[in-house]
C-alpha cells in the first residue's frame, strides 16, 4: 500500500462534524499505490481537520473474465480504514477499451446500494466526486437518491479527453446542472470547463497541495552518488539531468525530450513512470543514438522521487494537455526549475524565470529551452519559493470551505 506519511494538519476543534461521501476511481489501491495519491492526500488533508469525516468509495473496474493486471486490480478491491479515511472498494464491471459510454451506469450500480446503507446507518452531509468523469454523473446519481447536495473536481484529462466524447459531456453537463459547487485544479482547466458547456459560475479554484516534508531540496554532496546507487545506474559526475515524470504515454510527450537530447550535450534523461508508449520509446532512444543516456526508471518509491527531482538540473514535461500536474510543483519544491509547454494551468506556476521556461511542443524548442535553463540556472531556493502557495494544510481547508458552502442552511 501507500507510505505511511500523512501531512501534519491542525485540527479543528469544538465544531459540529459533518460527513462527506466522496466517490472516486482515481484513488491508490495494492495493486496500483500510486494511482491518484494527491486525492488520497487532498482527503486525508480535509479528515485529518478534525471537522470533516471522510469515507470513500472506490470503485474498481474489473471485466467479466479476469486477465493480465485485472487479476490484482480484482484482489485489491479490499475495504480499510487507511490514513484516517474508511475507504470502500466495491467492483463493477468494466469493458476494457471500449467501456466508456457504460461506465457511469455499471460504477452508479454496483455503488447505491453500498451508498444507502451507510447514509442509513450514519447520514452523510453532502456526496462528492474527485473526477468527473465517469465519477461525476455516477455521484449524481447517488446525491440524488440519497437528497444530498452534490460537488464534482475536474483534473485535467476528464475535461480533455472525456469531455470531448458527446456521450460523455452530455452526462458531464447534466451532473454539473445538478451539482451545487464545482471544482478545478487550476483556473485554465475551470475556462477549458466552460468551453465544452460546464457552468463556470458554479466552479472555484483549489489548487493541489504538498507534501513539503518529502519535497525539498536534498543539497547532499553524495546525492548523485547515493541516486546511481540507488537506480543502478551511474549518473554521478556533472553531466547535467534531466527528469521527466509522468506515464509513459503519448500525451507526455517524452518522445520530444528523447529528440531533444541530441541538442543537449552529455545531458541523461531519467524517465519516471509507466505506460503504453514504453516500447516505443525505447526503440525510439535507439534510432535517435541516446539510448546510452535515456533511462526508463518505471514507477518509483515516493520517497525516491525526491532525489531525482532534487538531483535533476531541469524537470522537462511537455504535455499536450493538463490541468495542474503534481509533478510541476514537486519539482519546484525540489528547488528544479521546469521545462514545459503551455498546457493547462502552466502559466499558474511557471510565474517568473526561477520556476523555468514554457516552450513550445516540438523538440527544437525544448532543447532550447533546457539549455537556457542550464546556462543561466536560478538559485535553489528562488526556485523553492516558486511553489509556496501550495500546501495540503490550504487544499484541505479551502475543501472543507467549498462543501460548508454547498450545505443547506439550518432551520432556525
């Protein structure tokens, strides 16, 4: 399961507690403990208040004939209280591939009944959903069965990639009519939102959060010794680094920082992550003669990934879409400046030339601007003070704030 960590939070004391019922798939489970782990801290962050008390459904999807990854994904749907969060983990049936249109109806199924009987057993205050899609229009479904009010986040790819298929945005805009508040990660993602017809009045900002006692510079003079013993590689010497962290898909873009290293002399690429395009990247290493300095490190450790943010001379991830990516700011806090394209709420952190420079997606541009980055580095600690607006202590209270809002008054 996930590391144990959970951020320090005040609690807040002598305050009615009230219950939120959070319906989720992006969320870490056995088989995949880093799957959505910033809405694990994001929740952890609000129960951890001491006003709010949090359980969680998190539907697995398995296909009727279990195979391949499945299989885990099926032996991890155990229920558990982890961090301070009761989380559920009922299984619906998924179509893989091609289950997209069903997914809300098979999700909304297999959880009402769950959802019934703790609201009869303990009434929730309010339902909420941390994706919107095929999260949103499921917990539509369930405030509405249960005459609660309802709040959907949007992250990036739901409004992206999902928003962009009728079937889905006609389920999207139907919950967003229904939902008393909304929420996006950054305000480029709330006016992507308003652009395929979600209602931006209802939509507030509420930036990620971070965990700043992982996150931080690891100045270490043995750092890059320690991270070539630890990897299994050797990136010790002053070669300069490059990270990119993110899945291994063609959304990323890693293939353009593999083309750009040709213009970066000496530079080595640490690839964090996993994903479908693996294969082709790495026969892309090879036809473009840097496979010697690309390095697939797969998924790490949490606590791993703070050294090769903190020993990476630039965090390159030229993304063709995003909302505000988690790995931006971790690097940041990391005192690594970023590379990165113009995507989602890239312009919300990349405010000055401490954060980095954002540049257009092609190879040539990226080359260009890692090796500004590297001729003219900025201090560590001006790239530190980048990414100080973001905390889980703020996220959580800023959430508890939102659903306070959406509640009914009480009768006098």
């Amino acid at each position: 399961m996930r590391d144990a960590g959970t951020p320090p939070v005040s609690r807040v004391l002598k305050k009615p507690v009230k219950r939120v019922l959070s319906l989720s798939t992006l969320y870490p489970n056995a088989a995949r403990s880093r799957f959505g782990t910033f809405v694990a801290r994001s929740l952890e962050a609000l129960a951890d208040r001491g006003d709010w008390n949090v359980t969680v459904i998190n539907p697995i999807g398995v296909p009727p004939v279990l195979f391949g990854d499945y299989v885990d994904q099926a032996n991890a749907a155990v229920d558990g209280v982890e961090h301070g969060v009761l989380v559920h983990r009922p299984k619906f049936t998924l179509i893989p591939k091609i289950g997209g249109r069903i997914n809300t109806r098979m999700i909304a199924r297999a959880v009402l009944p769950l959802a019934r009987r703790l609201h009869s057993e303990r009434p929730f205050d309010i339902v909420d959903a941390q994706f919107f899609y095929p999260d949103g229009p499921a917990a539509a479904q369930i405030a509405e069965a249960l005459g609660l009010p309802l709040s959907i986040k949007a992250r990036g790819a739901d409004i992206h990639y999902w928003g962009a298929k009728s079937y889905a945005n006609r389920q999207m805009h139907a919950a967003s009519m229904q939902a008393a508040g909304l929420l996006s990660v950054c305000d480029a993602l709330a006016q992507d939102m308003a652009a395929i017809g979600l209602p931006r009045d209802k939509t507030t900002v509420h930036y990620t959060g971070l965990d700043r006692d992982r996150f931080r510079p690891l100045n270490h003079t043995k750092l890059r010794d320690r991270l070539s013993e630890e990897l299994g590689i050797d990136v010790s010497g002053d070669a300069p680094i490059l990270a990119t962290v993110g899945a291994l898909i063609e959304r990323k873009g890693q293939a353009f920082v593999i083309e750009a290293l040709k213009a970066v002399p000496r530079a080595r690429l640490l690839l964090v992550g996993k994903g479908e395009d693996e294969a082709e990247l790495r026969t892309l290493a090879v036809n473009q003669g840097v496979s010697d300095r690309v390095h697939f490190l797969g998924l790490l450790d949490h606590d791993l990934l703070p050294l090769v943010l903190s020993a990476a001379n630039v965090m390159v991830l030229p993304s063709a879409s995003e909302g505000l990516a988690n790995a931006w700011v971790e690097a940041l806090a990391c005192g690594t400046p970023l590379v990165i394209t113009d995507a989602g709420g890239a312009r919300e952190v990349v405010t000055g030339p401490a954060a980095g420079r954002i540049v257009k997606r092609n190879a040539q541009a990226i080359a260009v601007g890692i090796n500004a980055v590297l001729a003219d580095p900025p201090e560590s600690q001006a790239t530190v003070a980048m990414a100080e607006q973001f905390d889980w202590r703020v996220n959580g209270a800023k959430l508890a704030e939102h659903y306070e809002a959406l509640l009914p008054a009480p009768h006098p």
